[in-house]
C-alpha cells in the first residue's frame, strides 16, 4: 500500500479526508493525503487536521518513498490507526508553490528546446525559485531570451495538461529520459506535463492548470568568475 497522492489529482484541492494508518508522537502515516511532501525541489504543505474534533497544526509533509507523513506541532493521540483525518492546507502558501513550480518548467521546457540540454537541479521557496541550465557557455542575451520567451508563454494562457505513461514507455522516450536524467522515479508509471508548444516533461510537482496563472516572472543572474552564472533566480509578480 501506498499513500495516495490527491494532490497530484487535484492540486486545487483545498480541503480531503484520508485515515490514519500509523502514528508515532507527531508523526502520522496517512493512506491518501492532499499536502504535498517535499519532493523534487518543491517544498512541503502545512496546514491543519481535524481528528475526533480536535485539531493539529501540520508543520512539516514526508514522503518516504511509499507514505506520506502529517507532522504535527503536537503529539497525536497514539490510538488514531483507523480513524478519520480531515485535511486542510494553507492555500496561500501551495498556490505561490504552484506557480513558482509551473515557472520553472516553462524555463526547464525552453531550455531543452533550444538546447537539448536538462535542467540539473531546482528550489521552490515562497518568494523566488531558481533552476540551473545545463548550458556551460550560456550567456546574457540566451537567458534574456528564455525570459522574454517564458513571459509570451504566460501571456498566451496556455492549458497545463497532465498524462501518465507507463515506466517502459518511459525509457523508450530519450527526450523525456534526457529530461530527466537527474530524477530518480521510483514508479510504475510516470506524469507527464503537457504545454502546448513546449516539449513533454515528466513532473510529480503541484502546478497551475493555465500557464496565466503564473504571472510576470522576473530574474535575475550573478556572475561567477566574470562569466554569466547558468542559476536562473526568479520571483513573480
């Protein structure tokens, strides 16, 4: 049995109900869970749960590869296995993080379409992200026009679809490997995210649903020994 990733099927979702199958002080193993761990660079939800009528301040989400824990600010009663655990995240901080998140794979997307190369690694944080292009020689003008491209992308109010394909499939695809030759995916089937005008990529981050949604994205570069930094800061606006 795994944890079931409800924020995957719906990242809107504000509000879910799961049960809790383990508890340990403060930490609970949910069966289904509406906040997302932190995975992939993108951070954890907090929020709160309702168990028995009483609440508890969720300060951290784990995900261990098969459950995702609840950490709660206070010890949980250690007789809940089996019992209702009612959701609710901080919606403000999950939206900042989709959006950050579906900045990022804008950038990621253009990235690989103009230069076959991957995006190493990636931090979400409430008020900026950052992404490393994997482009040693890159320069200003490059980046400026991924960030003039990426902003035309935003404006055009693109849907962000969402497919799983099956792990053969998967490795079949070396676009999508290459894309992602620095993920590890422990899983029978993969997500992939859709933007028209953009390469497939596999994503297991929380998203919005038009790329409108994201807004303004501004950055900025620092230089690394006189050469221009392949790090891409951003915040939004």
């Amino acid at each position: 049995m795994k944890t079931k990733a409800l924020y995957l099927d719906d990242s809107y979702a504000v509000e879910g109900t799961g049960t809790a199958i383990f508890v340990e002080f403060t930490d609970m193993k949910v069966d289904q869970s509406i906040f997302y761990p932190t995975t992939f660079g993108e951070p954890n939800d907090t929020g709160k749960v309702l168990i028995d009528n009483k609440e508890y301040q969720i300060v951290d989400t784990i995900y261990d590869g098969e459950y995702v824990h609840l950490i709660s600010m206070d010890t949980y009663p250690q007789d809940i296995a089996g019992k209702t655990v009612k959701q609710k995240i901080d919606w403000e901080r999950r939206y900042i993080h989709m959006r950050f998140r579906t900045a990022l794979r804008i950038i990621s997307g253009l990235a690989y379409q103009k230069w076959k190369v991957p995006c190493r690694v990636n931090e979400t944080y409430d008020d900026r992200a950052w992404i490393d292009i994997e482009k040693p020689d890159i320069t200003e003008e490059e980046i400026n026009e991924v960030m003039a491209e990426a902003n035309e992308i935003v404006k055009r109010n693109l849907d962000v679809r969402f497919r799983y394909i099956g792990i053969d499939e998967f490795n079949r695809n070396e676009d999508l490997k290459k894309m992602s030759v620095h993920d590890a995916y422990d899983e029978d089937r993969i997500r992939i995210m859709t933007i028209d005008g953009l390469p497939d990529q596999p994503e297991f981050g929380v998203n919005v649903k038009k790329t409108g949604e994201v807004g303004q994205i501004n950055y900025k570069t620092t230089k690394l020994k006189g050469k221009v930094s392949n790090r891409i800061n951003i915040t939004l606006q």
